[in-house]
C-alpha cells in the first residue's frame, strides 16, 4: 500500500504541498501542480489503494488549503476505501 504524509505545519504553501506530493508519489515530472493535476492522479495515476496522512491540519491556512483538502475528501469518497485520508 502506497503511504504518503504530508505536515502542515511545514508546508507554507499549495506549491510547497504540490512539491512534496510529487516527491512522495513518484508521479512524473509532468504533474501540473494545480487541482486539475491533483485530481487527475489521485483517481487514476496513483497506485492504489493508498493512504494519505495529513498531520496537523487544523493549523493549515483555510485559504491555502481548503481547496486541497476538498479535493482529495471527493476523490476518496469517489474511490469507496482506495484512498484512505487519515486525519491526526
């Protein structure tokens, strides 16, 4: 099972959060870096089943964040438990 783990209060920006995801995910050089990109591997280039830990995300900036975080609540309730999103 693919693992990836993301710190928010290490990443400063959505860019920062794009770098780290591709470092992590091992998707190509030609990740968009944009919700579109995001969508697009998360429910049909990712190894699944995988599980995203996203530690403490309360302290993201809403602004940052919020379309992120929405994105990848959709694709893992789109994918039924392929995508597990673990909160702490």
């Amino acid at each position: 099972m693919l693992t990836l783990s993301f710190d928010f209060q290490q990443l400063a920006s959505r860019q920062a959060f794009y770098r780290e995801f591709v470092a992590q995910s091992g998707c190509s050089g030609e990740f968009g870096c944009n919700l579109d990109a995001l969508w697009d591997w998360l429910t049909g280039g990712i190894a699944l089943p995988a599980e995203l830990h996203l530690h403490h995300i309360a302290q993201a900036s809403e602004a940052e964040f919020a379309p992120v975080l929405a994105l990848m609540e959709e694709a893992a309730q789109q994918l039924r438990g392929e995508l597990r999103l673990i909160h702490d």
